[in-house]
C-alpha cells in the first residue's frame, strides 16, 4: 500500500507543475489514488508478490496517468451501479464512479494478466488560465 502513496503523491506534483488550482488537484490525486488502490486491493488481491506500475505523461493538450496491475483482470461493465437504491448505503465501489467523475476519459484495457486504467485530464487552453 507504501506504493499509493508514492503514485498520489507523483500526480499531485505533475498537476501542480501543469498549473491546475489546489481543487483541480485535490480531484486529480483522489482519483488516481482510488485507482492505485484498486490497482492493489482488488486487481492484485493484496498479493504481495504482485506489483502495480504507473506512469505519467504531461504531452502539452492532456496529463495521462496509467496505472497496470497483475491481477485477473477487471470487466467495467460488471460494476454494480454506486448510485442505484441497493448500492447507495454500501461502503465500497464508489472509487471508479469517482474516477470518471474527476477525470475527463477514463481507459480499460485488459493485460492478460492484469488491468491497465488510463485517466486523462485535459489542460486548458492558455487563453482561458488567466
């Protein structure tokens, strides 16, 4: 879990190098935590022997942060809804409801083994910073 951390800490540090306000940061972070924690706790079973990776990329339009583990894999679509009446009072799986939320796109893809979520957060155009 030492490593979520580290990963949260990265991304906050990319986004306050790209300019965003501490709001747009404080979201961003939160996000890719939720996903680094997923990344460990459901993908990889807390599997000491398994790791996660992340990278991050500030390409100029986009921030993009990836983050893979080494587990069974993840189908998106068999997520329960967080917001149906059932879900509402659970205490789990609102974290990629969050992430879509923060985020401007969200990406699955399956690894074999593993799942890999890229999140995408677009930066401004210069003119609309001031």
């Amino acid at each position: 879990m030492e490593s979520v951390s580290e990963v949260e800490a990265a991304a906050d540090k990319m986004a306050a190098e790209a300019g965003f306000d501490e709001d747009e940061r404080f979201r961003l972070a939160m996000a890719v935590r939720e996903a680094a924690v997923n990344a460990v706790l459901h993908g990889n079973d807390y599997d000491p022997s398994k790791r996660i990776s992340a990278s991050f990329e500030n390409n100029g339009q986009s921030l993009i942060i990836t983050i893979a583990d080494e587990g069974r894999g993840l189908d998106p679509e068999t997520l329960p809804d967080p917001l149906a009446p059932e879900n509402l009072l659970r205490g789990t799986g609102r974290g990629i409801f969050l992430i879509r939320s923060f985020m401007d796109e969200v990406h699955f893809r399956q690894l074999h083994p593993g799942t890999e979520l890229t999140l995408v957060k677009h930066l401004a155009p210069a003119q609309e910073k001031s």
